[in-house]
C-alpha cells in the first residue's frame, strides 16, 4: 500500500505502525477500541514520521484501504449511541475500531450526529412554531439536506412580499398634461412613452 507519511520523513511501513498503534488501545464497551494514549480534540493522535495524524485514521487506512477522495470516516459506534453528547470527552472519538467507522460525506456525517444543527433539526417532530414535521409540511434543502417547514416558508414569502409592496411608490398619476378631456396621463412613473404637443393642449 502507498506510504503513510511524505517522501522526505524516515519510511516507516504498515507493520511497523501498526505495532505502535496497537499497544496503545484497550478494550471499550459495545465493540469498541478505545485509544488510550495522546488525543487532539477528543480525537487520538498518532505520530507517524514527522506528521501528527489521527489514530482511527491511521487504523482505517492500515486495516481496511484508503479513504476516499472527499469523504470522511463517520464513527458509526457514535451515530448508534443516543445517550452520547458528542464533544472533546466523547469515548467514541478515540474509538479506532474499523468496523466501525464508514466513509461518508461531510453533510451526511452531520445529519447522522444528533450534536450538529442539522441533526437536531432532523430528529425533531415539529417545527419552532409547532407545525408538523410531516410528509405534505416538510421541504428538504438541496444544498444542505436540512428540513424546511413549508407553512413557515410560505408565511415568510408572504410577509416579504407584503412589505416590499408597502414601500413602492404610490400609483396613479405620473404627470400633469391632460387629454383633451380633461383626464390626467394615466401612465405611472418611468413610462417611456413621449407626449406630443396638440393645438389646444392636448396629450
């Protein structure tokens, strides 16, 4: 497999690694190997020549293959968990266990957790204002995944729509020339149209 480390630090080769990542974990609950040595964030770190990398990495990459370009190791035994808070002192953060991470994109990852903003919006029932999360009321973001109350997104296009009206000038008469009638123009401001001069004053 390629190397782990860059081309100008001592080769070290994946057995080599891997008898210094395994002395440093023990058993956890639930199937998990819990790291038991340096962290960074909560996550294990590792040093591997001159880099300093996270250990569920470094394992996942030793034990199953390379991550995919643009995805991200999701802790599965994380996701399973409900009673888990998340943050620096979460136990499955150290977890480098390979069966039990997944490579995932990054919004996927965050709707999976119940700590980020999409996973709580997610698991909710209900909206802010008590509307149903339901199949007829929820709209799902493209860009984000993220669910959408339609009776609020609709109350919002209401409510602009109502206030840019109540700014625009007001309609009616643009100018003073009158027909030969006597009626004012009855065009609104910024009307392209010319008025041509009669005998008599007309428009």
């Amino acid at each position: 497999m390629a190397s782990l480390i860059a081309a100008d630090t001592p080769v070290l080769g994946p057995e080599q690694v891997l008898a210094r990542l395994l002395p440093k974990t023990a058993a956890g609950p639930d199937g998990c190997i819990i790291w038991t040595a340096a962290t960074n964030q909560g996550y294990g770190a590792i040093h591997v020549g001159r880099a300093n990398r996270r250990a569920y990495r470094v394992a996942y990459e030793l034990m199953v293959g390379p991550v995919p370009a643009g995805l991200q190791l999701d802790h599965l035994c994380h996701t399973r968990d409900t009673s888990c808070t998340g943050g620096p002192e979460c136990l499955h953060r150290r977890c480098v266990n390979p069966h039990h991470l997944q490579p995932v994109t990054g919004g996927e990852n965050a709707r999976r957790s119940p700590n980020t903003p999409v996973g709580r919006n997610i698991r909710r029932a209900s909206c802010v204002n008590g509307h149903a999360f339901n199949e007829v009321n929820t709209y799902i973001r493209p860009d984000t995944g993220g669910r959408v109350c339609r009776r609020c997104r609709t109350d919002r296009m209401i409510a602009a729509y109502a206030a840019a009206r109540a700014v625009r000038p007001p309609s009616g008469p643009s100018c003073d020339h009158r027909s030969r009638a006597g009626n004012l123009c009855s065009r609104r401001p910024g009307h392209l149209g010319k008025h041509q001069s009669r005998p008599g004053g007309g428009s």
